[in-house]
C-alpha cells in the first residue's frame, strides 16, 4: 500500500487527474453550448426547421441520423479550436520566449581514429584524444586562438 500511495500522490498523476476532469466538464459544456446554439444556426443556414441533431435520412428500412453527426462535429472542432488557442498556442508561445535560443552548430570532420564527429577546429578528439591534422584556413574565415 506504500508504494501504491508514494505513486497516486505524485505531482504528475494528480495533475493528470485535474486535468482530466476538467477537460470532462469543458467537454459538457461545449456540447452545451453546440445543442443549444450553434446546431440551430445550422439548422437555419440549411433552411432545416427545429433541432438539426434530429435530422435523419433513411435508404431501405435503415435510419441514419446525420444531424447527431453534425452536432458531434461542431462540438469537436469547437473543442479542438478552444484547446489550441487558449492552451497550445500560449503556452508554445511562451516556451520560445522562456527557452534558451539554439547555438549555431560548429562544422564538424570526423576523427580519423575512432570516426566520432569533432569540431572542424579541434586540436585533439574529445572521444579518443588522439592528436587531429590542422584544417587548414580557407579563404575569408578567420581563427581564433584562446591564449
């Protein structure tokens, strides 16, 4: 039972808990809000009279009720809309801003004994530490040497 409860009450499954209640409820209230507004306006933008989500057509003695379709791909798209620009898009936005910038990636040669990729300037292989060949400087780069 120790062990049990060390693993429910760690931070990232309680977070997970939250959020997946919270996503349940956000969920019910889209549906809501699809039901009670939006699946109307459809209903009037397609000259459909009433509730759209009771729409059906039928082939042979089978019936399919395209408009509980209909209701349940609005609710998506206004879900996956709602959740990718109040949760996605601030918080991508706020890890450019937060993360350090990407350093520009030195040319690298291989090393002649081990073959592990070494900075192209490099004196000696960080893997092996065999002594390198001088590169020899091409025209407009310029080395530098720390004294």
């Amino acid at each position: 039972m120790k062990g049990f409860r060390s693993f429910i009450l760690r931070g990232n499954v309680v977070d997970l808990a939250v959020g997946i209640v919270i996503g349940a409820a956000f969920t019910a209230v889209v549906n809501g809000f699809v039901r009670a507004f939006l699946t109307p306006l459809v209903g009037l933008a397609t000259g459909a009279t009433g509730d759209m989500s009771r729409k059906t057509f039928t082939v042979g003695a089978i019936e399919f009720p395209y408009g509980s379709f209909v209701n349940a791909a609005i609710s998506f798209l206004l879900l996956a809309s709602a959740l990718y620009f109040l949760v996605v898009l601030p918080i991508n936005k706020l890890h450019e801003r937060l993360a350090p910038h990407q350093d520009v990636q030195a040319p690298k040669r291989d090393c002649p004994e081990c073959l592990s990729p070494v900075p192209a300037q490099a004196r000696r292989c960080a893997a092996c530490t065999v002594s390198l060949p001088a590169v020899p400087v091409q025209a407009g780069e310029t080395t530098q040497r720390a004294g």
